[in-house]
C-alpha cells in the first residue's frame, strides 16, 4: 500500500439504477423492519431458534432477490446463509460479499427510546437493533443487485456473485473458520467484500482499507502455596503480584513502544502518501476523546491518534489481579497473580511469531520461585488491501458516483474482525464496503441507520457489479 489512489472524474449517477431504487425503496425497508424483528441474539442460548429463524428469513429473501443457489450452511454454532447467481459470462470476475445476520443483545432497559426489536422509523432514521450492524448493511445488497440487472437489462450480474452471511460474528465467529475451510471451494473468489463497516461520517464517504489481526493471552502467577504473613516472609519470598506488576511494567518503554523482542518484526510501515491520506480526514481530537470518554491521548511516539488505532501495533493491560481485594488491610504475600493481555497487529505481524516472542519475553522476566502458566486464545490476522490495488479503485470510484461525484477518502479499522479468515484460507484480497456512520451506535441502545445513506449503499453496489470487470481486465498483466 504505497501509492495514492487516482483523483479520476467518475461517471455521472445514473438515473436508471435511481429509478429503481426509488420505486422499490419502500418495499425493501418494510423487509428490512421485517428482518429486524426477529431478536437474532446469538450470545443468548435461548435465542438459538430466533437466531436460525433469522437465517431461513434471509435464505428466502435471496431466493426472492434472484440468487439461483441459496443454503443454510450448519456449523457447531448458529447457522450462516450461502448464496450463489453466476454470471454466465466466461471471463466473468467472482465476488464473495461478507456480513453477519446476528446481533447484539438489546433491551428497552438498557437506555432504549424504542423497542429495539420493532424497528421505527423517526426523521429518515430506521431505529432498531442490527439496523446498521449488519442487517442493514447485508440487505442493501439485495436491491443493488436488482438495480444493477434493471439499469444494464441483465438476467445476472456482470461478477460472478456469493454471499455469505454468518451467525456468530457478535459471539466472537467461533466456528467461522472452519465453515471456511470447510467450503473453501463453494467459496472460491478473486476477492472478498466486507460489508460489516462504515463511513467516516454522514458527510465524508470513506472506504476502509484494513482492519488490525488480534492476539490475546491470560498469564497466571504461583508462589507460595497459600497466602502467607508479609511481616514473617515479605521481602524474603518472591511475591506473585509484584511480578504481575513488573511484567505490566516492561511492556513498554519510555515512548510507549512495545518492549517486548521482535514484537515489530515485519510490521508494514506507514508511507508518506499514506499518512497525508490520514492527515487530510476532518479528524477532532477532543471529540474523539469524549467519545473515548478519556483525559488525555497516549501513545506511540512519533505517531498521529489515528495512525496509532489504525496502523500500529498496540500492547494492552485487560486486567490484572491478585491478592487481597476487599475492605481495609490485610497484609500478606499472595499466593498467586493473574494479567489479561491483548496485542493488535497490523499488516506484516504473524500471530504465531508474536505468541512466540511474547513467550521468550515473559521466560526471561519471571525469577525463580515463581510459577506460571500462560494461555492464548484463537488469533486473529490482520488484512490491508493495497491503496492502489484495481478493486479498490472499483469500489471508490462507485462509491463517488452514489454520492454525485464527492471525494472519496481512505480509513482503517483499528479493530478485528473474521474478514481475514477469508482472506487467509481463499487467498483472496479483501476489500470493505460499508456507509454506516459512528453515529449510528453499534452495540449501543438506539442503534439505527441513516436511510438515504442506505439508499446510497445500494446504489454503490448497483454500479460496482457493472464497472468491477473491467477495472480487474484493465490491470490484468498484459492489458
């Protein structure tokens, strides 16, 4: 990722794709109210038929759309939804579009205006969880798909198109890997399209590039075999929670860089092109910080706020414990400490290497007497698509035309997510595609979606299925 993208003049919108979009505008929000009333909670147990209730409903939904395959694919969790409408052309691209159908748990007591799971409709907003993650997002692909074939007079796309729409992604996507794995070959594209994202803001469209991989570990210390007298053998014995604290305390150093060996090793830099496309975003520190709902930034020195939760690798405390913790004093040497630990990377970072060095790191900082053991969970891989990767340009260069022709700018996720696995197991570039604004509160009550920006995601697509093959064949070797 080191050139920048094109300023190219793009078409001009087309007023076929805004007619149909416009005459079936309605239609397709009553399906998505019908959508959101099904509590596809997928965190709750006793929501697991809601949750496949949910899968049929989109599986008839696609059917309806058009997709001449569709299937409910069962994992060892809830269950993802499968489409497939080939193209008919020969050299026709293949696009695997990813989003997820369940959502977060919401209650009209956590802070609700509305019943969260009867969506309302207030001032051009659609209220209601999973509005905008995902089932929003997911749906506009339906009518875009359609208003593609009504503008061009198609029986079928122009790509190659698949769906797949899991229904754990808000569970952490525990079995999403391995549904991966499993139908590699159903699954098989020359790109995937994330849309499980958003937009910088209501008045700024942005395409996200990337998103940061993800390692964690739970680090538990041992020392005596029960808690012990501090005044009999403290400062005679190792104490548990002092070297929980001096752990804590060598993760960083003094520019807050991770101080941990070959923590960086491969790390993909920033280039200057890159952090002059984030330096142009219309970026309010101070609002991101009562956002944060923090006093002060901190960081990597040498690096803006956005380039620290976008393009950097991060060490963070989770939480930490041991000893006594209740009222007043109880002076003792505990007999044991524990630390949660999490590790954002970013492109270039190998989750085993990091889990590795972390281990060496940690072997040589715990002194003898000590006893610990430390755990890692499933990883994640961080994804980057190159800024002047064809695709991407597609994907912008749509966009810039739904929103008459405005500039179309650059962002990161500075969280993870499942789209790596896609990229990791079919080899395939993942790019994202989302119009959902930080206002729109995700996992938040009130969660909602903005409709004409809705509408604008549909019209992306529509014209990104027609001008998708031909940006690929341009950069082709030999074109």
């Amino acid at each position: 990722m080191s050139q920048t993208p094109d300023s190219a003049v793009h078409p001009a919108p087309s007023d076929a794709v805004r007619a149909h979009i416009a005459a079936h505008r309605s239609a397709f929000l009553d399906d998505l109210a019908a959508w959101l009333r099904i509590p596809s909670v997928s965190a709750q147990p006793e929501r697991s038929g809601d949750v496949r209730r949910s899968a049929d409903w989109l599986s008839e939904k696609l059917t309806r759309t058009g997709f001449t395959t569709v299937e409910v694919w069962e994992t060892d969790g809830a269950p993802a939804v499968f489409a497939e409408w080939p193209s008919g052309l020969p050299d026709a691209p293949t696009v695997l579009v990813y989003g997820h159908h369940d959502v977060q748990p919401a209650a009209r007591e956590d802070g609700w205006h509305t019943e969260p799971f009867e969506p309302t409709v207030i001032d051009g907003r659609m209220y209601g969880r999973g509005a905008a993650d995902d089932k929003g997002q997911v749906l506009f692909h339906t009518l875009g798909v359609q208003a593609h074939l009504a503008a061009t007079g198609r029986t079928a796309p122009a790509v190659n198109l698949k769906l797949l729409v899991e229904g754990e992604e808000e569970s952490g996507s525990p079995h999403f890997r391995a549904l991966v794995e499993q139908h590699a070959d159903r699954l098989a594209a020359d790109l995937a399209i994330v849309s499980d994202t958003g937009m910088w803001s209501e008045t700024t469209p942005t395409v996200c590039t990337g998103m940061r991989g993800v390692a964690d570990c739970e680090i538990d210390f041992y020392g005596p075999d029960q808690d012990i007298h501090s005044g009999s053998f403290g400062g005679a014995v190792p104490n548990p929670a002092t070297v929980a604290g001096r752990i804590v305390a060598a993760l960083h150093d003094d520019t807050e860089r991770v101080a941990i060996p070959g923590f960086y090793d491969g790390v993909t830099e920033l280039s200057e092109a890159e952090r002059a496309l984030i330096a142009e975003l219309p970026f309010d520190e101070a609002a991101w910080l009562t956002t944060a709902k923090s006093h002060g930034t901190l960081g990597e020195a040498g690096h803006s706020t956005l380039e620290r939760v976008w393009a950097r690798p991060t060490a963070e405390v989770n939480g930490i414990g041991g000893g006594y913790q209740g009222p007043g004093g109880k002076t003792i040497v505990p007999a044991s400490a524990h630390l949660k630990l999490s590790f954002r990377l970013v492109a270039g970072q190998d989750p085993a290497h990091i889990e590795t060095a972390v281990r060496g790191w940690l072997a040589g900082l715990v002194p003898a007497g000590i006893r610990y053991e430390i755990a890692f969970g499933a990883p994640t891989r961080p994804c980057l698509t190159p800024l002047d990767h064809p695709a991407l340009k597609a994907v912008a260069g749509a966009m810039s035309r739904a929103f008459d022709g405005a500039k179309v700018r650059y962002t990161r996720e500075g969280g993870s997510g499942p789209a790596a696995d896609l990229q990791d197991v079919l080899g395939a570039p993942v790019l994202f595609l989302g119009i959902s604004v930080p206002s729109d509160g995700w996992h938040a009550p009130n969660e909602k979606i903005e409709l004409d920006l809705l509408m604008k995601g549909v019209e992306t697509t529509a014209y990104l299925w027609s001008d998708l093959p031909a940006a690929l064949r341009a950069d082709a070797p030999g074109a």
